[in-house]
C-alpha cells in the first residue's frame, strides 16, 4: 500500500517534488511524534504523584479548550500568506501576517486579563477536588500554564509561515521537538528533583513557545521580506482575516469539536462508561486511517493555494484524484484492519473488554467518511472557498445532535458511531460535489465563496 501511495505521488514537477518530501518527512516525524507521546505518560506518571497527575491532566484540557481562542485566525491567514508568497508580494504577506500577529496578541492580552483577574475569586482546591497541592501552588501553576498558552497562541503561527512556505514538515519538525525536549526535561528532573507540578507545568507549557521563538530568528533572518512589525500592521486588512478565521472557526467548532467531541458524551449519558471505553478502544485502532491520511493530506492546504494563484488546474485535478485514489487505498487498509481486528483486540487489551464487530464496523464507517470529507475539504480550504463548508457543519450538526436527543436511547452505542457517520457522508457528498465545480471551474454563486 505504502508503494501504490508512492507510485501515486510521484510527479516531477517542482510543487510535486516538495508535496512529496513533505509527506515522506511528515511521515518520519508522525512516527517520532507517536513514540514520545506514549514515552511521556509514564514518564511524566513516575514523575509526579497519581493525583498531581491528574491534576495535570484536568489542566491540560482547560488549555486545550484556550487553544481555540484564535478563532481560526492563523489559518486563515496562512491562505492569504500562501497567495502571497506565490505571487512574489512580500511586502504584502508582511502586513498580513503582522496584522494576524498583532490581532491575536490583543485577544491573548484580553484573555489574559479575565483569566489572572477571574481566578483570584476561585477556591481551585475545590475545583479540583484535591487536597495533595494547595491553593496557592495550583493559583500558580495555572497562572503558569495559561500565560504560556496564550503567548503561545500567537508565537505559533511561525509555523503557518513555514506551511504557508510549502515547508509544512519544519512545522511537525517545531511541534515533535517541543514533545521530545518536554521529555527530556521531565525523565532528567524524574531523577534529580523531587516531584513538582509546577515544574511540569512549566516544562510542558513553556517549550513550545521558546522553540517557535528560537526557530523565528533563522526563518525571519532568510525572508528578511516577511519579518513582522508593528509599521507593517494595516488595520485594513484585519477585517479580512477575522472574517475568514471566523469562518474556519465555526467549522472547527461545530463539524470537528461537536460531532467527534460529543460521542463519548452521548454514549455515556445513554449507554453508561462502560460502553464509552469499548467505543474508545476500536476508535484508537481504527483511528490509524485517519492519522495516516492525514499526513498525505496535510502539506496539500497550501500546494492547491498555490496552484490556484497561479491558475494551475491541471496540477490541482491532478493532486485531487490522487488524494481521492489514496482514499480508496485507505478503505482497502481499513478493510484489512476490520479482518485483523479481533486478533489486534486480543493481543492489545486481552479478555479485559470485548469488542463486537458491530462496533468496529461503525467505527470504520465513520473515521472513512471522516477522510472522504477531508480528501474535499482540504481542496475547498487551500482556494479560500468554504462558504458552503460553514452552512453544511452548522446544519448537519445541529441535526445531529436533535436526532441524539430525541432518538438516542433507541440508537444503541453503534448507532451513535453511525449517525456521526452519516454526518460525514453527507458533507463529504456535497463537499465533493463542490471540489467537482471548482476544478472544471463551473462553480457560480454559493459555491464559489
């Protein structure tokens, strides 16, 4: 499979070339990246006590949510930068990005504020429910934790300057090295020092906004022509690139966030936890599909932003059908998997929990329909033309989660992992069916936005 997917990439011309050094990278580094996260958890387990680590934990979920506060901003400039950077209007690709900096620390300033002066009033003990760490230490380690997020919600987008470069595996290359220091760091303090969440947190927090820091200083050095500045911000652009992050925000919340986040959610309510950690254990195996096509698919974005400014669309049908080849390749894979998977379940997790194939099935349904939309999406992003997307996420989830509360108890947990399903098959029907217009370049109205 590995080979076809090769044979499938392989084109001589110079965005091919990147497209396909990009992927290959991604790969390696995917693979690094999913050896030091498994590394980390015992690590940073044998590190702290059990409850300072789910304290850390409850943590890094709180930030997880303050990771959307950007409201979809640096991916919508990353189009505008990628268009720019094409065209050879550097001076243009300065103000957006500087503009898009200067936005985001505004939101991170204001964020801020609330949060130091919100927390003041809150007895985190209670929240947490812990008496192991005090009051004072959890103000501090959360003081910590949140300052670091949001600098580093804006330092981040060095990151969209290397994608929007068509250099998309240097951003996994910053993201995997702020993992492998972090563990790094915590195996040395694990044999040094005693056990402190606020070192954790600090560690854990704080490296990823030094690494796009350090890496800024040689990428901002070479394209001396994109350093940003405060000159450089045009307030005339802002509105542009809310506008357009707005819109990737709303997709993010409702399609991703709302359908993938709540499943656990609605098994549970329904079916009780039980049921939620035999759905959790097929989605890991099967999930392998979408991890996969994600790394082809990623580096994409910003080829098809390229080729569409500069009015190829031979290349962009070209890299399209290969996408969706590689899609049917997946199928084939996931197939594979479903024929494997009682023999991976029993070698995996043992006798502990069974797994019926009913569920198994679903799963692979979904997380193929999931790619399927991906395989579209990625085309309708990279040409900046996701109306269309915005109307289907807001509709389909809202139907989707009417249908759960009515009809949920009837459903049986399969039947939930079936509905996500049938979310995803229907926008990547439509979305598909865009992809179509755009390329013959037959798209008018709606699905031209």
């Amino acid at each position: 499979m590995l080979g076809k997917i090769k044979a499938l990439l392989a084109s001589n011309d110079n965005r091919s070339v990147m497209l396909r050094h990009n992927i290959l990278l991604s790969v390696v580094l995917k693979i690094i990246g999913l050896a030091t996260s498994l590394l980390i958890v015992p690590v940073t387990l044998h590190y702290l006590q059990k409850e300072e680590y789910g304290i850390w934990m409850a943590i890094s979920s709180v930030l997880y949510w303050f990771s959307f506060f950007d409201i979809g901003l640096g991916n919508g400039m990353r189009n505008y930068l990628t268009k720019s950077i094409s065209t050879g209007h550097l001076e243009m690709g300065r103000a957006y990005l500087s503009t898009t900096l200067w936005v985001l620390f505004l939101i991170a300033c204001g964020l801020g504020l609330i949060s130091f002066f919100g927390l003041n009033y809150i007895d985190l003990t209670k929240v947490f429910n812990t008496r192991a760490v005090s009051d004072e230490v959890l103000h501090g380690v959360l003081f910590t934790a949140i300052a670091f997020t949001l600098a580093n919600l804006v330092v981040r987008n060095v990151g969209f300057v290397f994608v929007a470069l068509q250099k998309y595996a240097l951003n996994d290359f910053l993201l995997i090295s702020g993992n492998i220091i972090s563990l790094i760091v915590i195996f040395v303090l694990s044999k040094t020092a005693e056990p402190s969440l606020f070192k954790v947190v600090l560690v854990f927090s704080a490296t990823p906004v030094c690494i796009f820091l350090l890496a800024a200083i040689p990428l901002f050095r070479h394209y001396k022509g994109l350093r940003p500045s405060y000159r450089a911000v045009d307030h005339r652009l802002a509105g542009g690139i809310i506008n357009k992050g707005m819109g990737f925000f709303v997709i993010q919340i409702t399609s991703c966030l709302v359908i993938f986040g709540s499943s656990n959610l609605f098994i549970s309510h329904y079916y009780g936890p039980a049921e939620v950690s035999v759905y959790n254990v097929a989605y890991k195996y099967l999930n392998l599909l979408a991890v996969g096509y994600a790394v082809v698919l990623a580096p994409m974005w910003n080829a098809y932003t390229d080729a569409y400014v500069k009015n190829d669309f031979d290349w962009i049908r070209r890299a399209y059908n290969k996408a969706f080849r590689i899609w049917l390749l997946t199928l084939a894979g996931g197939l594979l998997m479903l024929l494997l998977s009682g023999l991976f379940y029993r070698l995996w997790i043992g006798s502990s929990l069974q797994v019926p194939i009913e569920m198994s099935v679903s799963v692979f349904l979904y997380v193929s329909f999931f790619n399927l939309n991906n395989c579209a999406t990625y085309l309708i992003n990279g040409l900046n033309k996701i109306r269309v997307q915005i109307y289907t996420s807001v509709v389909i989830t809202a139907i989707y989660v009417l249908v759960l509360n009515f009809f949920g108890t009837r459903l049986e947990p399969q039947g939930i992992v079936l509905s996500m399903a049938a979310c995803y098959a229907v926008m990547s029907l439509i979305h598909c069916y865009q992809c179509h217009l755009l390329i013959n370049r037959r798209a008018r109205g709606v699905w031209n936005k």
